[in-house]
C-alpha cells in the first residue's frame, strides 16, 4: 500500500489493485474519489471514476470503503491490502473520538490547530498528517519521531510495531 500527498492537499491511498484518491482537484488516475467534505464533491462526475461523498459501503477493486457523515463531514474506514485505514478531518475527529475505533493507519487532515493527543489512540501503527494545518499540529509532537515524507509505503507485514508519526507533505 502507498499513501501519497498529491498536489493542491490530495492524496492518493494506492493497493495492489486500485487506488482511491481523497478530496481530487481535477482529474486523476484513481478508481474512484473520496470527500471530506460534501461541498467539493459536487465538481465532480462519474466520468472521473466512482465518487464517494456519502455514507455507505462501497467495493471498488477490491478496496472495501465504509463512509460515515457527522455534519457537513464524512470520514471513511479502508481496507487496502488487508489493512485498515482510517481517513478524515481533524476537526471531526475531535467531535466525535470517542465513537471511533483504532486502526492501524489513521491519516488525518489537518484543518485546525488543536491539541492532537485525542488521535493518538486511534492509530496502532501509523498517525499520518496532512492538509493545510498539518505542520503546525505536527510540531506539537516531539519532533525526532516525527517523519516528514511525500509518500509512505507498507504492507502488513511490516506495519512498524510502535506507532509513528508522518508529516505527508507534497
């Protein structure tokens, strides 16, 4: 699995089979399109692949995507590669932490600058920062177990044992 920051605060989470990527500016090369917030989805068709901007399940190439609304907001559970990914704003998460469960890989966009310990639990082996307010938030980490990467690649097999911190930046 590869999770890579793309230009205009995008990223794309990729698997062996396809690839979804997460608040698209334009045109891409994913499976389908996933949105954070329900105000952009509306620029887009399914000429541009799958759009995903609502609560449900969905299967796209084998990703399995479970999408969840609070407010204007919607977060998404992703099984890629056998793996579970945890994907939407900080601002949500901070609502609502207490009715979410862990994940291995929780990536997170940033678009408040808040005390981010909340998220901490919810990720098992990787807490991935990225958007708008995502250096800010990361600096309040210590700072040697921070890692500032453009993309970040895995399997499950070598999810690292002890959760580390990523800045994705583009």
């Amino acid at each position: 699995m590869e999770i890579a920051s793309l230009p205009k605060a995008s990223i794309r989470i990729k698997g062996k089979h396809a690839a979804v990527i997460l608040n698209p500016s334009g045109k891409h090369d994913g499976n389908a399109s996933l949105f954070l917030d329900e105000s952009i989805q509306s620029h887009f068709s399914t000429e541009d692949g799958v759009v995903v901007a609502s609560p449900g399940e969905y299967e796209v190439g084998g990703l399995k995507i479970r999408g969840t609304r609070y407010d204007t907001n919607s977060s998404y559970s992703l099984l890629v590669d056998e793996v579970e990914v945890l994907l939407g704003k900080l601002s949500s998460f901070e609502k609502i932490h207490g009715k979410l469960s862990e994940h291995p890989i929780v990536v997170i966009d940033v678009d408040v600058v808040v005390d981010p310990s909340f998220v901490i639990p919810l990720a098992s082996n990787a807490l991935i920062l990225t958007g708008e307010k995502a250096k800010e938030v990361a600096d309040t980490f210590i700072k040697e177990n921070v890692k500032t990467m453009q993309k970040y690649v895995t399997t499950k097999d070598k999810l690292p044992l002890e959760v580390e911190t990523v800045l994705l930046s583009a």
